[in-house]
C-alpha cells in the first residue's frame, strides 16, 4: 500500500463543515459507534440499544475466513519483503485448508493511486495506467512464481474496487465522520504522508541549499497547505480501546499491540482523508465534489471490502478477516482502518498479523545501496520451495530479520537436503527396504507403555526412543498453536528438532547391520523402518503450507494418497496404540530422485551474484 495519511504534526487552520458544522455534539458516526464516542455525538439512526462492541471470533471450523496481505504500491518491481507478506499469508492459508476448516479466501493485489505514481509515470516517459499494469503484472507473476495461493489479485484501479470506494465514502459522509477543512504541514510525496517536526531531519539537498528530510526514508518533505476534507479520528479514542481491550488477540504478535495502546494515549487529531484534485489527479475523485480526490489510503484500505464485493456481498465474509501487514503500516490498519470501518458501520477485522522486516547483511534494503534482493532470481537459485522455507523459518515477525545468500545455503543444505532429504533416502534405499514397501510395526520390538518419562526402554527400544515417540506425537498440535499465534518460524522449528531425532534413532539403531536372516532381527528392522516412514509421513503432511512441491514429493514416495494428506485425520503411528495402520504393506511410490539437492559452493558463489539488483 501506499504511505500513510495525514500524521501529527499539521496544522488545521481552519474548518468548513460539509455535513454540520463543528462543534461535533450535532454529528453522528454512523451505527458503529459506542460507548464514548456515542455519548458526544448525536445517536445513530438505527433503534436506540446499548453501545455495541465488535468481538472478534475465533476462525473457528468451518467458518468464512479471508486472509490479506497488504496491496502493494506499484511504483517499483517486488522485493524480498513483499514476497514475505505474502508468504505468511499463504503458509496460514494453505495450513487452514488442510484443517478442513471451511471456505477460505487469500487476497493481495496492488494500489495504484497517488501522487509518487502520478510523479513514476511522468519521470519514465509513460502514464500512469501503463506504469501501473506493468508493475502489478510483475507483483502477480512472482507470487504465482512462488505458488501464492490467492484467491483475489485487487487492483485499486479496478471497477468493481472503485465502486466499493466510492459506496464507502458515502456511508462515511450519511454518518457525519466527514468535515471540510484547512491544514498545513510537511508533507512527504514518496511516502504519501504528512509528517510531524519530530520525524524529521536537516539536510542538504543536491544543490546543497537547507532542507528537511523523513528521519524513516530520508526523502525530502515539503510545506504543504490545503483544504481537503477531514475525517473525525479523535472521536474514536475510547471505541478503539473498547475494541481492543475486548479482543486481546486482536494484534499479533503482543509488542505490536501493546504499541498500538501507546499510540491511543497519544494525539490522535483528525485526518485529512481527500487531496486537492489539482494536484492529484491520479485517483479517485470525491462524489459529488469534482475538486476532490480521495486520499491513497482511505482508497487502499477498502480493497479488503472490494475483494468481497462491498456493499452487496461482504457481509458473507467480513468481519472474518486477518490482514497480514508490514510493521510500518500498523497504525494505518490498527487505528485508521477499524475508526473508518466503524465510522461507517462495519465491525473490525478480526485479527491483524504484524511482521517485521528484512535487512540485508544488517542494512535496509535501498536502491541507491543496490542491496534490494530480487526475489525471482532468488527462487531461480534456490529453488522456490527452497526460498520458501527460508524466509518462513528464519523471518520472526516481532523483530527485523537480516538476509545473506550464505545464510540460505547452509539453512537449505542442512535442513531440506541433509536431514529432511537423507532421512527419506536412507529409510527407502532398497538395500535396507528391499520390497519397497511399508513394513510391518512389531509390538513386542516396540512395546506401549504409560509413562515415556518413567521408562527405562521396553523390547529394542531405549528410553530415548519413547522420548522421541512422544515428541513426534505431540508435534501436530504443537504446529497448528504455532500458525494460529502467528509464528509460522517456530512451528518449522519444531519440525526440524523432530527430523534431527528421527535421524539420530535411525543413526542409533543402524538398520543396515541387523541380520536379515533371523526373525527376531527382521522384525526389529521392519519397526524401525516403519517408525521412520511414519515420522516422515507426518512431517511431510505438516510441510505442505511452507513447501508444498516437496511435501508432495514426499508423500508421493510414501505413497500416501492425495486424499490421506489432511491435517484433521493426520495420527502417527497408530500401531503403537493397537489400531491398524492403513499404509502398512503398501508399495512406496516411485523412486523420483534426492528430494531437495543439496547447493555446492560454486552455486552459492553464483547466487551472491545473481540475487541482488543493481
């Protein structure tokens, strides 16, 4: 999305009210409004009843759910920070699908309105609607490229997207959110936002003349006055607290949450919501005031409605909605978005998923340091599923994450090649599973017992081996808390401790020296080949929402059928409990090769080469 609207630090000169005039007691926010908000502006037009709080629910089983990434300004080709966004989204998307849990939708897209596009499109010699078609065709190739599930691509300068605005506008101006005014202040043109005298800097420019600069970007600002139409955000102080405290998990992860209170015992003036259409022309005009053009975020943040067809068909889907966004656009979405969406009655969103960003070798991406990584190259040298897993298992959402091609490598080749890849070759080599099949699970090797903690290993197995039956058992769970609480990382670090133990029972127990030949060995043999199996089957299955290709690679091998790869049903290793096992004595699938190859040097070298933009 574009850069956030008008911030503290303006000044409002004077006010013209379009709808009543100030002070605000003669105005109405619409049917969304409650407790303090409602006690100063007149009540809703809707029957009198208690204020009314907006809860968000649990995405519960079989409900609606539409998971979000941000739309993407489209002033420049995707870098490795979109991919991410998009990647969270996706990993929970696919994830939910494999619960079964009802009809789910993934949007993304690109915003294509604003002054900095206006200004793009001038400075390469095109206009703005050709600029725009050509970097949204670019976002949309590299998330089909790393297989994003979306099931919507929005572009702000759709139709349909225009219409939802426009309906949204009006729903905001019938409830009185909306008054003409005057204000002031620097305003910053690359990050489409007005900005306060304590974000920004003294600098030189290029002639060397005194200027003032965004502390964030380091773009230049400029003393800006207009009048444009204002928005009522300082009556929704105490209905956004209702919210929040009514829904704790409504902001994962928590700092983000509790930064979103501080900045609510903060100023929170009210926002300028439209810009003077002679000075942007590129976006979409004010109804019924042609000198108008709504402000870029107002119209980027409707696209959560637009996808679900606001006004006539939303309320099938929202408020089930989780946007996935960047920590740089968290007050736009915590604070503006849920004020707009009540000042035109509709309840938040149910939940917002905040991550924090990349850094390459500890320094902010930036075009003019040529370190902005290209994810399309990136995917080339990897692989996809291989740059996939990557950003997922390294990138934590609550702090910046810091990105280098050697870093890849050894994550890759330890993880997916080594353990992951050499567990699956070594288990179904045909000179340890000559019949290429399932074997049998033997319960006299492998004996039930009670209390994994107490034993000291019943049969062939050691106390060590029951440790590591209950790790991978509990696994399941442990990823699905995991994706539901936003860390996507921890859940793919509980699987990597997982294979890393399957690896050290299978090392442990050395397969390939049992005799063949004597039953009691054989029977031994067949166990520990068929634990292993089944770990890799769990693995493989629980992989799916991060490496789909792979995953399917896997389970393909263990020849367990498209249908047999939910997570909903997914039990390991049900003969260890007396239950049978639908895959023993089934023939493994074909033999396709070594599941992830492993990245020589060499490789490496080129991928330093290849992966970062000049």
């Amino acid at each position: 999305m574009a850069a956030s609207p008008p911030l503290p630090g303006r000044r409002l000169c004077r006010a013209v009210s379009m709808v009543t005039p100030p002070p605000l007691q003669a105005a109405t926010l619409g049917r969304a409004l409650y407790g303090a908000a409602t006690a100063m502006l007149r009540p809703p037009r809707l029957s009198p009843g208690p204020p009314r709080r907006f809860a968000a629910t649990a995405a519960g089983r079989g409900r609606r759910l539409l998971l979000s990434t941000p739309i993407f300004y489209a002033n420049g080709p995707p870098h490795i920070g979109h991919l991410y966004s998009a990647l969270l989204a996706d990993a929970l998307h696919r994830h939910r699908g494999l619960e079964l849990g009802g009809p789910g939708r993934l949007c993304t897209g690109t915003d294509e309105h604003g002054l900095k596009i206006q200004q793009a499109a001038t400075a390469v010699g095109t206009s703005p609607p050709e600029l725009c078609q050509r970097i949204s065709g670019l976002f949309r190739q590299v998330f089909t490229q790393a297989a994003i599930s979306f099931t919507d691509f929005i572009r702000t300068s759709e139709p349909r997207h225009k219409q939802a605005v426009r309906h949204f506008w009006g729903a905001l101006q019938n409830g009185g959110a909306l008054y003409k005014g005057c204000y002031e202040g620097w305003y910053c043109t690359p990050e489409e936002c007005f900005l306060p005298e304590s974000q920004l800097a003294e600098r030189r420019d290029a002639q060397g003349l005194p200027c003032k600069v965004s502390l964030e970007s380091g773009h230049q600002v400029h003393w800006t006055k207009e009048e444009n139409y204002m928005f009522r955000l300082s009556a929704f102080r105490d209905p956004l607290r209702n919210w929040l405290r009514d829904n704790p998990c409504a902001i994962s992860p928590e700092p983000f949450y509790q930064r979103t209170l501080r900045w609510l015992e903060e100023d929170l003036p009210d926002l300028s919501v439209s810009r003077e259409r002679s000075r942007l022309q590129w976006g979409i005009p004010v109804p019924s005031d042609s000198t108008q053009t709504i402000y870029v975020w107002v119209d980027a943040l409707v696209n959560y409605l637009s996808v679900l067809g606001y006004p006539e068909t939303h309320s099938e889907w929202w408020p089930a909605a989780h946007h996935v966004v960047g920590k740089d656009i968290l007050k736009f979405h915590a604070i503006y978005w849920p004020a707009l969406l009540m000042a035109a009655g509709l309840a938040p969103p149910e939940r917002i998923l905040v991550h924090s960003h990349w850094t390459v070798h500890g320094q902010k991406m930036s075009k003019s340091l040529g370190n902005v990584i290209d994810p399309l190259a990136c995917m080339e040298q990897f692989t996809v599923d291989g740059f996939r897993y990557f950003l997922l298992r390294q990138g934590v959402p609550d702090r910046d994450c810091d990105y280098y091609d050697e870093k890849v490598v050894k994550l890759l080749n330890s993880e997916l090649a080594d353990a992951l890849g050499g567990l699956l070759n070594r288990s179904t080599a045909l000179s340890i599973n000559p019949s290429n099949s399932y074997p049998r699970f033997s319960e006299s090797c492998f004996p039930k017992v009670l209390d994994y903690r107490e034993t000291k290993g019943t049969g062939r197995a050691s106390a060590e081996d029951y440790e590591f039956l209950a790790s991978v058992a509990s696994l399941p769970v442990q990823v699905a808390t995991y994706f539901e609480s936003f860390q996507v990382y921890k859940a793919l670090e509980c699987i990597a401790l997982c294979v890393r133990q399957t690896n050290g029972f299978f090392q442990r127990h050395k397969p390939w020296k049992l005799d063949r030949k004597d039953p009691a060995e054989q029977l031994w043999l067949d166990t520990i080949i068929h634990v292993t199996l089944e770990c890799l089957r769990v693995y493989g299955t629980l992989l799916q929402p991060v490496i789909p290709h792979t995953a399917d690679k896997l389970l393909s091998r263990l020849a367990v059928e498209p249908e047999e790869r939910g997570l909903s049903g997914l039990t390991f290793l049900p003969r260890y409990d007396g239950k049978p096992c639908p895959f023993e004595g089934r023939q493994l699938g074909p033999d396709t090769g070594v599941l992830f190859r492993k990245l020589e040097r060499s490789q490496q070298q080129q991928a330093k080469t290849k992966s970062s933009c000049p």
